[in-house]
C-alpha cells in the first residue's frame, strides 16, 4: 500500500506538523470522535483529584492532578491517595518518546499472528480529498475486501476477538447487559491474548515504568478500562472502550467508533458495510498497514475511519492499551517498521473505577508519514 494524501492535509486539517520531518503527518482529524467526550469531568469536585489523575494542565483549576504537580507545590489534598499509587506522579517516571517509539518497534516485530501478504488481499480503489468526505458519495463500487483467507480467524485471539463482537447493540442509549457466557468470553480474550508476544512486550515494559507490580493487576486494568461499562446515552452502561473501537456504535444518526479491519471484513462479506473511498493508505509494504476510509453500514455514515489492516487483535489492543495507559487523551507518537505513526486516545471523564481511573472512550490512529 502507498500513502495518497498530499502534504497540503496537514493545512486542511488545521496541523502544521509538517515543519518537522521526522514527526507524521495527520491525514485528518477524524469525526465524531470527540463530540461526546467531555473537556473535564463534570463530576469531579474542584479541589479534588477523584477522576482527574493525570489530566493536562489547566490554570483554571485551584490545584491540580497532573505528572508534575508535585514539582510546583500545587496537587490537590487526595493527589497521593488517588494518583500517586499508580507511579505516574513522578516526572522521573514519565515514558519518553523515545521509550514509546522503541517499544511500538518491539510490539510491532512480536505480531507473528498478523496476516502474511498473501493472506489478504485490498482493493482500495479510489482515493478522495478530506474536503469530499462529508459528501457521502460511494467512490467504489467493488468492496474493500477482494480476499481474506479466513484461516487466520481459527487462531485463537482471533477467535477470541470474533466471539466478541456480537455482544454489543451498536446504538447507543441502550443500556448493555452481558450474560455469564458474554462475560466469560471478555475473559477468554483477556487471557489469550496475555499469552502472547506482543501483550508480553507491553506489560513488562510497564511493569520496568512502574505502571504495574504483577501480571494480574495489569490483566484487571485492562478489563476495566476495555470492559467496564459507563453511559454515553441516556440509559445507564451503554457503552465501553472495546464496544466503541472495535465493534463500532451507532449515535445521533452516525457512526462512531468502528476501528477494526476484522469487523469491517465481516459486515461487509454480510453485506452490512458498503466501502465508499478512502482519503489514506499507509507506506508500509507488508501488513499491518493502515487505512483512511469513508463507508456505510447498514445505513448509517463513517466519514473518516482509520484502521490497521492485517492487525492481529492483540496488536492493536497493545497499541491502543499502551498509548492510553502513557498519554491518555493525547496524541502519541510511535514508530512501526521504521515509520512514524501517532494513535490518538480519549479519557471517558463522566466516571471512574478504582480510585480514581478513568475508563477508554476511545482510541484510533491519527496520522502517519506520507
């Protein structure tokens, strides 16, 4: 695959990165996304830390939560009993970009699971500019998909992931309730896919950033973060961070969320997802690559939905999981294959589990090199 957005998006989107060669380059800010975030949790009290851990700067606050308040003398009373037991308190502690960059390569060349060249076959077809995204016309009359070999789904974080997908109503408003059977199957993902190489990577690498003490408080912070419901609607527990990413919602008549390759090919070989266009295709020669793209499903419009392509499911919940986890609701930058990539993250701030943290709204790659 070969990028196809030209320097001049990085104007268009309002993100001059490109003065810096060495950082990538955003193909478009994606949609949707951030219109049921909130800037600051509307719950939190003004001088306290409870769901406010590790939140950026804001002189407006009378104390503060971040990595360096303790530096200026200004955390809020609760800091240490809220936020300082999960070791980011410290800017000793803080990951570099370095560190990011270097394990993102790490996780990257772990992914023995990914699709092999030959197990996947695009057809991009017809590239557009950001400006014609919004005009929902479909560029493309053959799918996206010309040939998976589904051989690929019989691994077992493969089949794992798939059991998950059907356990979610895709509008939001409506509240989710797991059968012991749904619930067991969140653990089953859990637990294949920490077999791995790549989950392996990623928690001793926070394991050595003193993010975590054991395997298993890692595993029961990524079931809550992923898993744990909370309420983008009106009814309560409607949605949650994997729901969202990786299965895709339904709200106030668009689609969010939906950042998944594997999803994608199968409500689309079920005739529920219809590809329109696509505004990016990555550098990289081999899979995982990543995709830009405009589609429908099943009536309802994606303006801009990025995807790895050729991803293993504990790739990218590594990624995400890693870019939450070390800048959680900013942009973070890493590298793969020797390219620049950025995920971007957001924080769901209306509530909290723990002490304090905060669950995954949501998480999706934002740019790249061209």
């Amino acid at each position: 695959m070969r990028a196809c957005v030209p320097l001049i998006v990085a104007l268009l989107c309002g993100l001059a990165w490109a003065e810096d060669p060495k950082e990538p380059e955003p193909f478009l800010e994606l949609e949707g996304e951030t219109e049921e975030v909130p800037a600051t949790n509307l719950y939190s009290a003004p001088d306290s830390c409870r769901g406010r851990c590790l939140e950026a700067f804001d002189k407006h606050h009378q104390c503060h939560c971040n990595a360096r308040c303790r530096d200026f003398g200004n955390c809020c009373e609760d800091f240490e009993s809220l936020c300082d037991h999960e070791g980011f308190s410290h800017s000793s502690d803080a990951i570099t970009k370095e560190e990011l960059q270097s394990i993102s390569e790490k996780i990257y060349r772990a992914d023995t699971n990914k699709a092999r060249k030959e197990d996947i076959i695009i057809n991009s077809q017809n590239c557009i500019s950001p400006s014609e995204t919004r005009d929902q016309v479909d560029h493309c009359p053959e799918p996206l998909f010309s040939y998976v070999n589904e051989e690929l789904f019989s691994k077992p974080t493969y089949a794992a992931f798939i059991n998950l997908l059907n356990n979610y109503q895709r509008a939001t408003g409506r509240g989710e309730h797991f059968s012991a059977q749904q619930l067991a199957e969140q653990d089953a993902f859990l637990r294949e896919v920490t077999k791995t190489a790549v989950m392996k990577e990623l928690y001793s690498f926070l394991r050595d950033q003193n993010r975590y003490s054991s395997e298993q408080e890692f595993v029961n912070d990524l079931k809550n973060m992923w898993f744990g419901l909370y309420s983008r609607g009106n009814d309560k527990g409607d949605s949650s961070g994997f729901e969202h990413v990786f299965s895709g919602e339904v709200k106030k008549g668009k689609v969010t969320g939906f950042h998944n390759w594997i999803r994608f090919y199968m409500q689309e070989k079920e005739g529920l997802v219809d590809y329109y266009s696509h505004i990016y295709d990555g550098p990289w020669d081999s899979y995982p690559d990543v995709l830009a793209m405009q589609f429908n499903w099943d009536g309802y419009y994606k303006e801009v939905g990025s995807a790895f392509i050729g991803s293993s499911p504990e790739f990218e919940f590594a990624l995400y999981s890693l870019c939450f986890i070390a800048r959680p609701g900013k942009m973070c930058q890493l590298s793969l294959g020797g390219y620049p990539l950025a995920i971007q993250t957001y924080t769901w701030d209306k509530s909290t589990y723990g002490n304090g943290k905060k669950y995954i709204a949501t998480a999706y790659v934002v740019s790249s090199t061209q």
